[in-house]
C-alpha cells in the first residue's frame, strides 16, 4: 500500500469510529486527518480567500458569555471582506477546521477545555479530548491546510521573568517554521515586549506594521518599541507575502502589527496600574506556565469594570477585517 493510500484508510477507520456524527461532518475528512467545516470546504473547493482563526482567545481569553457571541462577530467580520472565517480548535479528538456552531459554542461554554500547544495536539487526538489552539498550534494546522492567513488578538512571547522562568511562549518557535501571516496587535504587555521582539528577530519571524513603526502593545497602541517596516495597504501585504512565497528562502512566518487607534486604546494609566497588580497577585498565587496568560487576562477584565475587554474585542474584530482584506488581495493576484 502506498503510504497516501494508506492514510487514506486511516481516514476510513476514523470516520467509522465517529459515525455517530451527523454526515456533513464526517464528509469533510481530508488529508492530514482534518475535518472541514462545511464553510470552509467549499471555500477551498472554489479557491475563495480563506482566514484562519483561534479557540484559545474563545475558551481561555475571554470570558463566558461574552466569548461565544465575540467568536461569532469574529467570524461575521471575515466574511463582511468577502473570505471565509475558519475557526480552527478540537472536539472529541478531531482537528476540524471551519468550526460549526454547535462546536464552537461547545468549545466556548463547557468546562475543561484543554489548551493546545502544537505538541499537545497528538496526545489530544489519541484521547478524544475537546481542546482550544493557540496561536503556534493554529497557525500550525492552518498552514496544514493550505491557509496564508490568520487573525487573532495578541500573541504569545517572552514573559517577564523569563531569565528565571524560561517561560516563552511556543508562538514564537511555531512562527518561525510556519508559513502563515499573524495578523495581530503585538504581544499582550504583560509580557517581554522588548526581549519579545529581539527572539522573534533570532527566530527570522518577519514583522512589519500596518501603517505604523511602532510596535503595537495589545491594550495600548504603542509598545515603545520600533518597527523597521510599515506597509501601507492589504495589497502591499498581500504583495509581500507573494514575494515570500516566490523566493522560497523563508521557512517561517510573518506578523502583521495592528495597533489600535490611539482613541480606542485602553487608557494607559489604568492599564499599568492594572497591570502592576495583576503581576503582584500572580505571584502570590503561585500561577505558573500556561495558565499565566489566561489568569492575567481574566484580572483585566474583572478590575477594570470591563472595558480591557472591550478593547479586546476590538483588538480581534480589527484583525479579522485587515487578515479578512490580505486574504482577498492574496486570492486576487493569484486568481
Ligand atoms: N492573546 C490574547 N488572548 C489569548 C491569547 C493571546 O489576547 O487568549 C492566547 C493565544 O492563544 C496565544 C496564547 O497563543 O494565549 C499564548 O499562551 P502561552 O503564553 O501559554 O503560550
Ligand atoms: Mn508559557
């Protein structure tokens, strides 16, 4: 047996074991055991413009209610461009790509849900586990599937302490591997910005901003730190990543920096007084590892009586237009 054909049978025996599922989602099984959603499988079919998105900011980094009705908007505002959102997470074991609502609200609203770096996605398949990708697991599967682009709020990085710690989020190594343009408002400030941006420069991680030299800080529109690149339109973009892929010297990705208007930013006082007691309470409270990020982010949205996470939104609703913008000027050169 040739090894696709064997694969191939592979598939099989994974649609049999979920035949209880309904059938357009047993329909979409394709290559590298990946389910599509309906959406998105007939997107592809067509050669439509497609932009990859996370569950981790739905399960881990917004709060309930709000993140499910956020997933949604998130989705809405792809499709107002005219590409097709592909909300990438896992249910059950299966990496689907294109989540339906019954999965996303499932991914969004049920208890234990686990967080899904690229090296924990193997041992969630083998036990049928619900789980939420993040940045360097979706960008990942994302390139798997044929996606260029990506939208999502802040990303992962160096955290503060990281001399100690070591704690440096898996985005940065997955983006130096993977070919797919992040587009997204910096690294939360929370963390290292700046030791951020120098491993990203080791790791051959293209940044360029949109519209602007400063780097973005997530909540706030300017890190303090300096861009060597801005680029100025989705076409310019999308004309970048052209070049990319036609010199064929990069292996890995490149951000896309989008930073808040200064208007709609989170007042920066507020912000660093927040941010300063959420540091404190960290510590106190032993939080560690993955779980760093998410208990920072949920001591955002509790102290500020909501509106960090209003700006959050923002932040992503942004993203999904310009990354949504990208993908229809990409498909356009090409097609
Ligand atoms: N940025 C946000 N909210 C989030 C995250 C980033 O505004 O929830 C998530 C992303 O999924 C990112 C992950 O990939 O946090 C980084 O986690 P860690 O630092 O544990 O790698
Ligand atoms: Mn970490």
């Amino acid at each position: 047996m040739t090894p696709q054909l064997s694969s191939l049978a592979g598939h099989r025996r994974r649609v049999h074991r979920n035949a209880h599922q309904p059938a357009p989602y047993r329909d979409h099984v394709t290559n590298f055991n990946i389910r599509y959603g309906a959406e998105v499988a007939d997107a592809r079919r067509g050669g439509r413009p497609i932009v990859a998105l996370e569950s981790t900011i739905v399960s881990h980094g917004l709060p309930r209610p709000d993140n499910l009705r956020v997933a949604r908007e998130i989705e809405q505002a792809v499709r107002a461009t005219g590409a097709v959102p592909a909300t990438i997470g896992m249910v059950e074991g299966a990496l689907v790509v294109g989540l339906d609502d019954a999965q996303l609200t499932r991914l969004a609203s049920t208890d234990g849900v686990a967080k899904l770096s690229v090296r924990d996605l193997a041992v969630a398949a083998a036990t049928g586990a619900d789980g939420a990708t993040t940045v360097a697991a979706t960008s990942t599967v994302a390139a798997a599937a044929g996606i260029g682009v990506f939208a999502t709020g802040g990303l992962g990085g160096v955290h503060r302490e990281a001399a100690q710690t070591f704690d440096e989020s898996a985005d940065l190594t997955a983006l130096a591997r993977t070919p797919i343009a992040v587009v997204c408002a910096g690294v939360k400030s929370i963390l290292d910005v700046g030791a951020t941006l120098e491993r990203l420069e080791t790791l051959g991680v293209t940044v360029v901003g949109y519209r602007t030299r400063r780097f973005p800080g997530f909540f706030i529109s300017d890190s303090g730190f300096e861009l060597d690149w801005a680029l100025e339109t989705p076409e310019q973009i999308a004309a970048m990543l052209a070049a990319r892929a036609e010199q064929g010297v990069q292996p890995g990705g490149v951000i896309v920096a989008n930073p808040l208007p200064l208007d709609e930013q989170l007042d920066p006082e507020l912000h660093d007084r927040t941010l300063a007691d959420g540091l404190a309470l960290m510590a106190g409270n032993g939080v560690t590892g993955k779980a760093v990020t998410p208990f920072l982010l949920s001591h955002f949205h509790a102290s500020t009586s909501g509106a960090s996470l209003a700006v959050n939104v923002r932040i992503i609703l942004r993203n999904a237009t310009l990354a949504g913008q990208i993908a229809v000027a990409s498909a356009a050169r090409n097609g």
